[in-house]
C-alpha cells in the first residue's frame, strides 16, 4: 500500500508540479497568487470530485470523459495564452485546470481507502514521501530551467513547455479513445526494451514531455502538429510584440 500510494500521488502531482515550475520560469508569480491557485484548485478538485456522480450522466453518462477532455484543452490553451501574453488569468486557468484534472484522481484514491485503519498509515506515509519528492525534483528543475533562460534564452524553455502542453492533449486523446469518439491508430514503434513508461525515468519523461513508449499514429501527429503551433505562436507573437513595444 505504501509503494502503490507513493507511486499514485507521483503520477498526479508531479505532473502539476512540473507546470508550475515551467510558467514561474516565464514569469514568476507572487507567492500569493502561487497560493491562491494552489488554494483553488484543491478546492475545484475536491467539488470535480463530489459532482462526478452527476456529471458522469451527461452526454449518455459521459460527461466524466468530455469534462477532462475539456480540461486538457483549456490547459493547452491557457498555457499557450501565459507564454505570449505573461497574464495573471492565464496562469491561474493553467494551474487550477490542470490541479482539477490531476488531483481529482488522488483524493478519489484517498477517500476510498482512508477508513481503511492498516492502510491508513501507509497512505499518509506515502503522501508525504511524494509531496517531498516532487518538491526536490521542483526546486531542481527551476534552477536548471532558469540556468537554461539565462544562458540560451526563452526558446528551448518554450520548446519543452511546448511539448508539456501537448501531452495534455495526448491524455484527451486517450479520454476520447475510451468513449470511441476516435478509433486507434497502429503503433508507430515501440521502445519499452530502451525506455518503458512506467519505469522511474519513464514516469518523469511522461510527467514532464508526454513521453510514450508504444504511441500510435495519431498521437504522434497530434503531438508534433500542436507542439509546432505551440512554437510558431511563441516565436511570431512574441516576435511581434517586442517590435511594437520598440
């Protein structure tokens, strides 16, 4: 129980954590706002929660599906709108978004197994051990994303802030897979010999890139095709704005 808590609140809060540190290097945040999306979002997640018995009826008992997939779109979108623009309401969409998305699952593993006495212990144990080790991995992504700023500029800090918001979509992709609003693709390769996605590396590849080790054809394209309007939007509109501000 212990393991599989560790592993299960990595898996939904590294991803969160990781965002965070990639928009503080576009532009860092007050720790207020910080706190306060932080705050939202715990909250949203926590109502997402208590509403899923009522949102899963729509849409012919659907609506759990959609309403991700909504999620994972609006990530994509705010994420993209925060690396042009820089605005607070953008940050604040991205961040509480992708805490609903992400933490939803957590506190519906913890609800479950919480009166649960033996496992109870094991579940706070384990909490504990993944906040402390997603903070670490934090702090050490931010001094190296800011040391990559700094030496190289903004565009390879966009170009992996890209390819994190794309993997947002890959998860819509496979939400849309499982209601068959689309049908899989073949798979375009397989690297689970070299790198598998459920090994250490593999979970913070996948956490930090939407790393796949047997992904079909149309993820791979929506991947690269959202990645690159990612960057053309980046680099033209920033490019535009510097322009007009000389």
């Amino acid at each position: 129980m212990l393991i599989t808590s560790l592993v299960m609140i990595l898996n939904q809060l590294l991803p969160v954590a990781i965002l965070l540190v990639l928009l503080q290097v576009v532009k860092k945040q007050s720790a207020f706002k910080i706190g306060s999306a932080l705050l939202i979002g715990a909250l949203m997640s926590f109502l997402y929660m208590q509403s899923a018995s009522w949102v899963s009826q729509w849409f012919e008992h659907q609506g759990l599906e959609y309403s991700q997939i909504g999620l994972c779109i609006t990530i994509f979108i705010a994420v993209l709108v925060f690396a042009i623009k820089q605005k607070s309401a953008a940050f604040y969409i991205a961040v509480i978004s992708t805490i609903t998305l992400y933490l939803s699952h957590y506190i519906i593993y913890l609800t479950s197994f919480w009166q649960n006495n033996d496992a109870g212990q094991s579940l706070f144990i384990g909490t504990l051990l993944g906040v402390g080790i997603c903070l670490s991995f934090s702090v050490l992504l931010y001094f190296l994303m800011n040391a990559i700023k700094h030496r190289f500029g903004m565009y390879p800090h966009f170009t992996l802030l890209a390819f994190n918001s794309a993997a947002k979509l890959l998860v819509a992709l496979d939400l849309a897979s499982q209601i068959d609003l689309i049908t899989n693709t073949a798979t375009v390769w397989d690297l689970r010999d070299l790198l598998n996605e459920n090994s250490e590396l593999g979970r913070v590849l996948r956490a930090l890139v939407g790393y796949e080790a047997t992904p079909d054809l149309m993820s791979v394209l929506i991947y690269s095709t959202s990645s690159v309007i990612f960057l053309l939007l980046c680099y033209v509109i920033s490019a535009s704005i510097t322009k007009e501000r000389v």
